[in-house]
C-alpha cells in the first residue's frame, strides 16, 4: 500500500495522451526543466548550508584507535570530567549517606 506500480503508472499515461495529446512533449519538456532547475537549487543550499558550518577539531570524531586499552585501564566514566558534589552545601551528606557499609551504627 502506497506504492505505485505499473497498472497505475500506465492508466496514468494514458489518461495524460487522452487529456494534453500533441501537448504532451512540450509539457514534458517543461516539467523536466523545472525539475532540473529545483534539484540544482536544493544541491546549492545543502553546498551553501556545509560551506557555513565551521570545520574545526571540535566538532568532529576523535579518532578511533584499533588497539585495545592496555590492562588496569577502563575507559572513562560518563561523568568524567565532571565537578562532584560540593562538601559545602548545607544538603551535603557525604558518602555515607550512599554507601550502607559506611553509614554510622546507632
């Protein structure tokens, strides 16, 4: 469903001979160059669109290495290089407020 096969594309020729007749390649031709025109237009607003976009190192790919991390390293954690909890906030509790094995017997 939603495709067209050829039983619809031939009653769809036909019906264009019946209609437009000696017309019909001179609307063809017509048609044919306004899609030539849009397709060169949408080619250079996507050429225009990347020629805008800088190509610094930041924005791409870091390169990805074969080898495999030697052993004892893992790789970082998805919070590395982020700033941990700050001990000063009056809402701080510390880790034993995580860790049951830490938390103070009472």
């Amino acid at each position: 469903m939603g495709s067209i096969g050829f039983d619809e594309m031939l009653i769809v020729a036909i019906v264009a001979i019946v209609i437009y007749g000696r017309d019909l390649p001179s609307i063809a031709r017509k048609a044919g160059r306004w899609y030539g025109k849009i397709k060169r237009q949408i080619t250079d607003m996507k050429d225009e669109i990347v020629r805008q976009i800088p190509e610094d190192d930041e924005y791409k790919a870091p390169p990805s290495s074969s080898e495999p991390d030697p052993p004892g390293h893992a790789p970082p954690s998805p919070s590395a290089g982020l700033p941990g909890p700050d001990p000063s906030d009056p809402e701080y509790k510390g880790p034993e407020a995580f860790d049951p094995a830490r938390q103070p017997k009472a």
